[in-house]
C-alpha cells in the first residue's frame, strides 16, 4: 500500500530504515508516531557529554560524525554514520556514547526514540533487534579499525583512507557514472582524519597534482580510487 500525504510525512523517518525494512504499515504507523523529527544545522551537536540523554537517534538525512577527545585536545573520529542507521546513548541496546560526540557533518534531520519506546517498539521485535545487533557489531569493528590507523598509520594514509570511506558510500550506482564526490570542507576532513587543517590542505592538494583527486570548493572528486588506495597503504 502506497502511503499519501500525512501518513506519508509521517512514516517518513522509518521508512528505507534497514531495521525496519519488512514491518507493515501499521508497525510503521506506530514507531512513527513514537519517533518525532528533529533537524541540525551542519557543525551543531547533536548529543555531547557534558548534556547526556538516553534516546536513541534513527538518521534520516545527512551524515553524522562520532568523535572523542583525547586528553591533549585531539579529535579521534569513531564513526562516521550514514543515512538509514541508528546512533545514540541507549544502555537498553548495549550502546554507550561514553565520552562521545555526535556532530552533524551536513544539514541532518533525524528522528528521536526514548527509552521506554525502544523496548516497546524495537527490542520486542526479534527482527528488529537481531539487526541492531549486527549494525553495533559492524560499527565496533569499524571503531577497532580507526584506532589502529590513528596509531600505525601516516597523515596522508589517514587523508587517503578518509577518503576512500567516504567515496564508498557516495559511489554513484550507474556503470560509467561520474566519479565519487565528496562534499565535505578541508577543516572536515581534517576532523576525520585527526589533523590539522593546514596539514590537511597541503596533503589533499599533493594528492591533486598527482591527479588522484580534483579539488573544487567544498567538494573533493575522487579521480583513481586504486592508485589513492596505494596512498592509504
């Protein structure tokens, strides 16, 4: 059944939401209702330590970065979140934030679960919780992944690898599509990476002479993701 007008705006943050992708309309109807949108500017915090809460975030738009900060003021990006995923501070599902930031990377909408609508909605249901399960495991393994490079890997072989995370998940689809475009700003891309800005700015353009990537404002192109993968060692 198609939905239309209010009851599609209303399903809207659920829907395409892998976890919930063979619910009927009716379960959708209802974690809907539970799970009203809330929208951040590019750069606003969507959760940080110094003011917890126990919800849980379902990202509809956008793409939101998780990072730390180490006792010398460095910024270690855990995870970098996508649309359709989930995120939070949620002891229910095992899932801590600890000492953890959420930072909207783009203009990011995103609905919010509490806690009692968690367990009512999502861990009642056996689908829906096994694949909670296994997003948290993935994630994990990508964290284990990030700190290991923040410690054996060089400057530009964390640049390199940034980037190719982040060309991965906006390959475009067609074959013989244009190229993978990356829109975010050097200063982002350095967050991610753990550098500085200016270091940041000298290594991407390097990369652009050797033509691995083109540079425009705001925007990064991947050119030779194979020859950038030797880059990212």
């Amino acid at each position: 059944m198609n939905h239309t007008g209010d009851e599609a705006e209303k399903t809207w943050c659920i829907s395409e939401v892998d976890i919930f992708r063979d619910l009927s309309d009716a379960e959708m109807n209802a974690i809907a209702a539970a799970a009203p949108m809330k929208t951040y500017s590019a750069g606003e915090l969507l959760y940080s330590p110094s003011q917890p809460s126990e919800v849980l975030f379902i990202l509809k738009r956008g793409r939101v970065r998780i990072f730390r900060v180490s006792a010398d003021g460095r910024a270690l990006t855990c995870a970098i979140i996508s649309p359709g995923t989930i995120f939070g501070e949620m002891v229910l599902l095992g899932q801590r934030m600890y000492d953890n930031f959420a930072e909207a990377l783009d203009d990011v909408t995103v609905c919010v679960m509490s806690r009692a609508d968690v367990h009512r909605f999502l861990l009642s249901d056996a689908r829906i919780s096994a694949r909670i399960t296994e997003i948290l495991g993935r994630r994990l393994t990508d964290l284990e992944q990030r700190l290991s490079d923040s410690v054996f890997k060089s400057v530009p072989q964390r640049i390199a690898t940034t980037l190719l995370t982040l060309a991965a998940e906006t390959r475009p689809r067609v074959l013989g599509a244009r190229s993978p475009q990356i829109a975010l700003t050097h200063q982002q891309i350095a967050a991610l990476a753990g550098t500085s800005r200016e270091t940041c700015t000298k290594v991407l353009r390097d990369f652009a002479e050797q033509h691995l990537i083109r540079l425009a404002r705001g925007r990064i192109t991947v050119l030779d993701p194979q020859r950038l993968a030797d880059h990212a060692g």
